[in-house]
C-alpha cells in the first residue's frame, strides 16, 4: 500500500514539475488596461522609468491590447548581455496590477517580439501586420 501511494505521489509531482514548465501560448492580461506607459529599452531584466509616451485613450489601448493577444507563444534563446529590446512597455490594470513586457519591432515587413520583464525566454511573436499597428502607434505619440 505503501509503495502504491509513494508511487502516485511521484506520478503526480513530475506531471506537475512537467505543467510549470510548459510555455504560454498566448499573452495574458489581468484586467481592463487603464494605461499604457512606452520608454525606450536599456536591456533586458528591468523597465527604463524615464517614459516617452503613455497612451490612455481607448481605442488606442484596444489597437494596442489585439496586437498583445494575438502573438503567439515560443521558447527563444535570447542573450541579454548583447541584444536590447527596442522598447519597454508598462501595463497598468484597472485593478492596480502591473506587467512589465520587452518590446522588440524589427524592420519593416517583419515579425516582432513581446516578452515579460524578467522572462526573456518565453517570447511570443507578433505578426508583422500586428507589427505595423504598433510601430504606428509608437510613432504617433
């Protein structure tokens, strides 16, 4: 009997280590966005604070938000020692909460990349007509 539970105690634990560890596949947010706040990236791992815009009209937030939604989750290896992203985004909920995200655009006719602060690894790809949005976005602020 005892081994019969000590054996689907371990079942269970290595499902679970096996879950934590699948990648997102899509971007989540927590809550009705209030504001968006845009400052250009000094690397990975942290949010330049020094703001250049921070978008707060609906429809704006709402172009911005679609573009999010629709990329697509992919592990990557990134090396935050030589890359920089273009741009880091501060999220604020209506609830308080916050997300931190790297932004990285690309040239023009490509795919950009999104990935949470702090897990560069996990990026997700936004396609390069979501691209566009953003970086007209970007632009018109």
């Amino acid at each position: 009997m005892k081994k019969i539970l000590f054996i689907l105690l371990l079942s269970f634990c290595t499902l679970l280590l096996f879950a934590c560890q699948s990648q997102e596949k899509e971007m989540m947010m927590l809550d009705d966005i209030s504001s968006i706040s845009i400052s250009k990236s000094g690397g990975y791992g942290g949010i330049n604070e020094n703001y250049i815009a921070t978008i707060d009209k609906d429809t704006t937030i709402s172009r911005f938000e679609e573009a999010l939604k629709n990329a697509e989750g992919r592990e990557q290896k990134v090396n935050v020692d030589t890359e920089k992203p273009d741009y880091d985004i501060l999220i604020r909920y209506e609830n308080g909460e916050t997300h931190g995200l790297h932004l990285v655009l690309g040239n023009t006719g490509e795919k950009g990349r999104v990935m949470y602060v702090g897990h560069e690894k996990n990026g997700f790809d936004i396609s390069s007509e979501d691209t566009k949005i953003l970086k007209d976005i970007l632009t018109n602020q």
